[in-house]
C-alpha cells in the first residue's frame, strides 16, 4: 500500500510539472516544443515503468529548454534507479535555480531528499604523482589530475583507474560507505622503455616466394613426367626386341607383325612425349627459382621487420612488441 501511494504520488507530481512545464515564457518557441515533447515522453515513459528511458527523455528536455521544474522529475527518477549522485545533483540544482518560485511544501520535502541522498553518497579522494592523468571511476573519466576536489560516488563498490603517456596503468578496486571521505594514492611506476636485448623478428608475411614455390612444384612434375618416359621407354624397347623377333621368322605372320608395330609407335610416341613436356618444365622451373633469387634481396630490404624488447621483471622478464 506504501508503494503504491508513493507511486500515485510520484505519478501526480510529474503531470502537475507537465502543466507547469507548458506554461514556462515562450522565449524559444523550436526549443520549448521540442522539451516540451521530451517532458511529456518522460511523464509516459515513468508511467510505464521505463525509469530508465524516462531520465534520458527528462535530460533531453531539460537540455533543450532549461526550466527548473524538469530537475525534480530527474532528481526522482534517478533516485528510483538508485543513482545517488545524479538525484542528488538534480535535486540541489533544482534548489538553487527554482529560488523563492519552489512552493515551501516542496522545498521542505527536496531538502529532506537531499539530506537522505548526502548520507548515500561518498567523497573520494585521488592523488596522482603523475600530472594530467587521466582518472577514471569505474571506466568513466572523472578528470585529470590534480583534481580540484574529491569525485562524489554511490555507496557501494569502485574501480579506480589511473593513466598516463609512459606509466603503467594503475587499477584499484575500493568500497565506500554513506558519508564516507575515502582516498586513493595512485603512484604511477615509469614504463620501461630500455630492454637488456633485442630480438629482431621477421613477419610471418615476409617476402612473396610464389615463384620460388611453382618452380619447386615444377620441378616435381618433371621427375614424375621424367620417370613415366623413362618406363614407358622401356616398354617401347621390350616392344620393338619382339617386333624384331616376329620378322625374323619366315614367313611372317603380317596381322601379328603390324600389332606389334602399332604397339610399339604408341609406347615409344608416348615416351618421347613425356620426355618433350619434362624437358619443358624443367627448364620453366629452373627460370622461376633463378628469378625468384634475383628479386630476393630487394624484396626482403622492404619487408618491415618487427622488434622484440626483453625486459627485467620482478618475476622473471618480459616480451614487449
């Protein structure tokens, strides 16, 4: 029943700040009708339980036509999301920009938020013996340093980070409680830059070897085209002793005699064939490998090369890129 009054409430607030909204001195009609649309899409959007497209919408409206009304309803509904900071700054802007126009009744219950939203937020302190580094609390930048004062956080868990050109980045995880002054020393350590080696690497894609590679394949075909002929040859030979033996008897058989001949033209036609295309390749091949070396050199002086840093560490060392 609590929650639910409390929603009417809230549901109540927004609409009297729609109206309210409406009335604002058209002194920018573009801009006014585009908040008020904003404003209004944020009053729907709450209704309907969006909280959090409800605060951009509210944001949006406030950025395009400034009117104090607009920081209640983002003090609230950051408070629903549980962004304590951002109610919180919503809520003392609201203050302080709707001076003696915020009705007593509602400035007594905004100061009454502001001091339940003090003791949910906390002060934390960082220092950096590093000028302008770049601070981040949980990945968003906060400043650099040396910050002009304390960064206010939710309660709650943070990571800390801390960066600079030539440092190491610092990283520390640190939980506060509700009206805490918490403080952070980030020492930044040098990077080291100077290695006790160095180790030239050459890249995995170094100089094209595409003609080196065919030669080779060429190459190997021509053993294999060289070892058919050469069997092949053989044949032919065994053929040719038999074609021999079959015209030394008399009379000859003519059928037999011309069998034979054929079969022995057709081994010996495909010898010299493979013998042909074998010569072929393998001067192609050898042309492709001589070509390949000559343009080596020139090729692997503009191959870039990568270098390797070895570096002591406390455990042992370390490979920098």
């Amino acid at each position: 029943m609590r929650k639910q009054l409390a929603a009417i409430s809230c549901l109540c607030v927004l609409v009297a700040h729609t109206v309210a909204y409406a009335q604002q001195p058209p002194d920018d009609e573009t801009a006014r009708r585009e908040a008020s649309a904003h404003f209004r899409r944020g009053v729907a959007l709450f209704q309907e339980g969006d909280r959090e497209a409800a605060l951009v919408e509210f944001q949006r409206a406030y950025d395009a036509h400034p009117t104090y009304v607009v920081l209640y309803n983002i003090g609230q509904t950051a408070l629903s999301l549980r962004r304590y900071v951002d109610a919180l700054g919503a809520l003392e802007r609201y203050v302080a920009e709707g001076g003696s126009a915020v009705p007593p009744d509602r400035l007594t219950e905004v100061q009454s938020m502001i001091t339940t939203l003090r003791s949910r937020t906390a002060h934390l302190s960082v220092s950096v013996n590093v000028a302008a580094a770049e601070i981040r609390v949980d990945d968003e930048l906060v400043g650099r340093s040396p910050l002009p004062a304390p960064v206010l956080v939710d309660v709650g868990r943070h990571t800390v980070s801390v960066s600079a050109n030539g440092y190491d980045v610092f990283q520390r995880e640190i939980s506060v409680a509700g009206d805490d002054h918490a403080s952070v020393d980030a020492q930044l350590a040098r990077a080291v830059s100077r290695g006790v080696s160095r180790i030239e690497v050459t890249q995995v894609s170094g100089p094209d070897h595409t003609l080196q590679g065919l030669g080779i394949a060429g190459f190997v075909v021509t053993g294999l085209c060289a070892g058919a002929a050469t069997i092949l040859g053989v044949f032919a030979l065994q053929e040719r002793d038999h074609l021999l033996t079959l015209l030394e008897h008399i009379p000859a058989d003519v059928t037999a005699v011309e069998a034979q001949r054929n079969q022995t033209f057709t081994l010996g036609l495909a010898a010299d064939i493979l013998t042909g295309t074998a010569i072929a390749l393998g001067i192609t091949s050898l042309v492709l490998v001589l070509v390949d070396a000559g343009n080596r050199p020139s090729r692997e002086r503009q191959t870039p090369r990568e270098t390797v840093a070895v570096r002591p560490t406390l455990g042992g060392v370390a490979l920098a890129f």
